[in-house]
C-alpha cells in the first residue's frame, strides 16, 4: 500500500494585550508580607509582569497535522 505524507502547517498569531495583573496600569499594590489584615500601607511597586508598560505581546503558534487515518482490523 503507497504511505503518504503528513501535512503539517503552522500560524503565528501575535497580538499585543493588556496586562491581567496590573490593569494596565504598569504598578501594582503590595503589602508588607505577614500583614494579614492588611493594616499597614501598601507599596506602590512596578509590575513584575509586564516591566512597568501596562502591555503585553502575545504570540500564539498553532500546529496542525493531518495524517491518514487507517482503522485497526
């Protein structure tokens, strides 16, 4: 029986979001750790996530293959 060939393709998608953990904002709140009642003042601290931009590129890659399919007998 002749065997053929996978097809593979690929896609890039690349987009640029805004950043979950701060808002967009670029700073996020943070209090002293064992403060666990919150009573002291939060420090304003520079998002570790997206640097401080607010932004963040995405890229997503999506691979498909096709293949024959043969049923077991």
């Amino acid at each position: 029986m002749e065997r053929r060939e996978q097809k593979i393709f690929q896609r890039q998608n690349r987009s640029v979001e805004v950043c979950g953990k701060c808002g967009g904002e670029g700073k996020i709140l943070v209090w002293p750790e064992g403060d666990l009642w919150k009573q002291e003042e939060p420090t304003l601290e520079v998002c570790p996530l997206c640097e401080g931009s607010g932004l963040l590129r995405k890229t997503v890659t999506i691979t498909t293959d096709l293949s024959p399919f043969r049923r077991e007998e």
